[in-house]
C-alpha cells in the first residue's frame, strides 16, 4: 500500500526577508486608502517581493480577487486586530522557516503512522491521545530547540516549557483532530502558532487531506502584516456576504454543560437559515477552511491557545475577521471564538453574543483560560 510523502504534496515557500514592525492601525485612514494599498500590494506580489513563489494570473478570476479582498479589507474596519505589530528581533523570513519546518517536521510523523494501528490512550470518557500525538509533539519540539532555545513553548501534550523571560511563546498542537485521525476521518492536521509579546505573528497548519490509503497534506502559512498563503499561493476569505448563502463550522468541545447546550441551540438556529453548518472537529483545520474560502466562519466555546493561535492568524491574513463570541477583542487565552470572512460577522454576532451573554448571566466562566506566568504581553 503506498502513501504519499509530506515533500510530494508541498510546494516551499520562498519569503524574502519582510520588515520586522508594522504601522498601527488607523481606522480613519484605513478605509479610504484600503483599495490603493491592496492594489500596490497585489503589483508587489506580481513583481517578486517573495521571491517568484507567489502568481496572479491574469485571468477573468482577477478582477473578483482585487474585489474579494477589498470589500474584506474594509470589513475589518470593526473589529481589533489580533496579529502582533512587530515580529520581534527575529527576521520574519527565519521565523517562519522554522514554524513551516516545524510543523511539517511533525506532520511526517502523523503521515508515517496514518495508515498504521492506533495504540490510543483517555484524558477523559471520550477525549482522546495517541502515540502519534505525542511523537509528533517530541519532533515539533526538536526543531524548535535547534533553533530557538530561549523561547517558551506550551504543547498540548507537554504542558509548558522553556524560558518564562521570553517575548516569544510557542503554542504547539502536535495532532489536531486527534479522534478523526484515530478513526481515520480526513479532518486532523498539525498546529504550530508563534506569539510575540501575547500575540499571534508567525503560523503554520499542515492540513491531512484525503482518506485511507490516498493521504495527502497542504500547508497553510501567515506572518502577521505578510499575507496567508496555502502551499505557497496567496488565500482569501470568501466574499459571502449573506447568511442564507453561507456555509457554517462550529465544534463542540467534551463538557456537556450549559455551554455545550447553547451551542447545540445556536448549530440549530444557523441550519435554519444558512446553507448548513459543518461539525469536523479539528478547529485549526475549521479555521483555514474559512481562510481559504471554502467555508464562510466558524466557531467554537472552550478552545486552548495550541487551537486557535495558528488558525486566527492565517484567516486574519487571509483578509478575516476574528472576535470572541460575544462580540470582544479575542486573544489566544480566551475561551471562545468566532472568525469570519469579514463580511458576515456582525450578522453571525446577532445571535451568537446573546447566547454568549446568556452563558455569563449564568455564570459560565468566560475569563482567559489560561497565561502562562511571568510571560510578558502586550495585552
């Protein structure tokens, strides 16, 4: 039975080197100057800034591209950015080598074991972990070790290690979707996002797509101010701006509580009246799928920082929108999240902050869940 290989299946990326910080936001330019930018931006990219890896064909598709982003672009105007302003003393190009070697160090790990038994152990009645998990977890860490030994890293697996001091926190999931995987349904990937300073600038996602005995990945790449890319091609959201037109993802986690029940209410509530709404139960891959068009938003109650920091990037990048659930500034310690092409989130908002408000009242706690001590943010 042959497999494919992760090298067959992915086109490198080739960054030049991009500036290390980044203007902060205006919103009464921004609008107003939006279209120019991504119109100087878009020659950029036809003229080689990242090295001739990237193309816009001239095609008849062209033309909705520069209109997709734009009406995204603009749609942000409502809502904070959650990339990080500046990547730090680290060159954005080495930075994201090592997040894409990382992750794709640890994919070949999934790849070698994903047409093998399963040996699967419980964190809890219906929560999941492999072997692989945790092999692939031990690769991701090697690279980032060989490279950066002074930055703090918190795996899904491994908990929290490195050096507190660090401006750079590592949020690792070596195996997202690791109950798909076990069953061998094609919804898992490998998560590697990097924060600056508490927030998302660097990601990596190798998505395994496919089935049994034809597996195959693509990999999603951001740099916070640089774009999202899928093997190497630039991405956008999706220019959807309907509910009734749209397709919906959301999950549910393993507590089956007043959240969970709401929820439940709110995948009723969208069924209703959009196209449908998807349960695939790997957030990073939800999340890219909505970077790359194909899905319109997704969210999600009681996610971790190793699912979301990697994913809100690239669809951030990607031309998206991000928030909390109830409609507030998101950062990777929260416990929900709901992103978006940009252009229906304040419609999705309509009927996920009052449920999300609701959970509150009821004293479901909705505080960060989780920052490791002594690590400095911009927050």
């Amino acid at each position: 039975m042959g497999r494919c290989l992760i090298s067959s299946s992915i086109t490198p990326s080739k960054f030049h080197q991009l500036p290390t910080s980044f203007p902060s936001f205006n919103h009464k330019t921004h609008q107003s100057s939006a279209f120019s930018r991504y119109l100087k931006f878009s020659k950029s990219l036809k003229n080689g800034i990242f090295g001739g890896a990237l193309s816009l064909n001239p095609s008849p598709s062209s033309s909705s591209r520069v209109s997709l982003c734009t009406s995204a672009v603009l749609s942000e105007t409502q809502f904070p950015k959650v990339g990080a302003q500046s990547t730090g003393p680290i060159p954005v190009n080495e930075l994201l080598r090592v997040v894409e070697k990382a992750a794709k160090t640890g994919a070949e790990v999934v790849m070698d074991a994903v047409n093998k038994p399963r040996k699967i152990s419980y964190k809890g009645l219906t929560d999941l972990v492999t072997e692989t998990d945790k092999m692939s977890e031990a690769a991701i860490l090697e690279v980032v070790g060989a490279n950066f030994k002074d930055h703090l890293i918190l795996g899904e697996e491994g908990g929290i290690i490195g050096e507190a001091s660090s401006d750079y926190l590592w949020c690792i999931d070596p195996l997202d979707g690791t109950t798909n995987f076990a069953h061998g349904y094609p919804s898992f990937a490998v998560s590697v996002g990097v924060l600056f300073r508490g927030r998302p600038v660097a990601a990596a996602v190798v998505e395994f797509v496919g089935g049994a005995m034809c597996w195959n990945t693509r990999t999603f790449t951001a740099i916070a101010g640089g774009g999202a890319f899928c093997n190497g091609q630039r991405i956008q959201v999706s220019a959807t701006d309907l509910v009734e037109r749209s397709l919906l993802v959301t999950g549910f986690g393993y507590e089956h509580d007043d959240a969970w029940v709401t929820n439940i209410n709110l995948f009723k509530e969208f069924t209703d009246i959009s196209r449908g709404v998807r349960r695939l139960g790997a957030a990073a891959v939800d999340m890219c799928h909505v970077a790359i068009g194909v899905a319109d938003a997704y969210w999600e109650y009681r996610l971790k920082p190793w699912d979301m920091a990697a994913g809100v990037l690239i669809v951030e990048e990607a031309g998206g929108a991000v928030t909390c659930m109830d409609g507030g500034k998101f950062c990777v310690y929260d416990r929900s999240v709901l992103v978006s092409n940009g252009l229906l989130h304040s419609k999705l908002l309509e009927k996920i902050s009052p449920a999300t408000e609701r959970l509150k009242e009821k004293g479901i706690d909705f505080s960060w869940w989780y920052k490791p001590e002594n690590y400095s943010t911009d927050l």
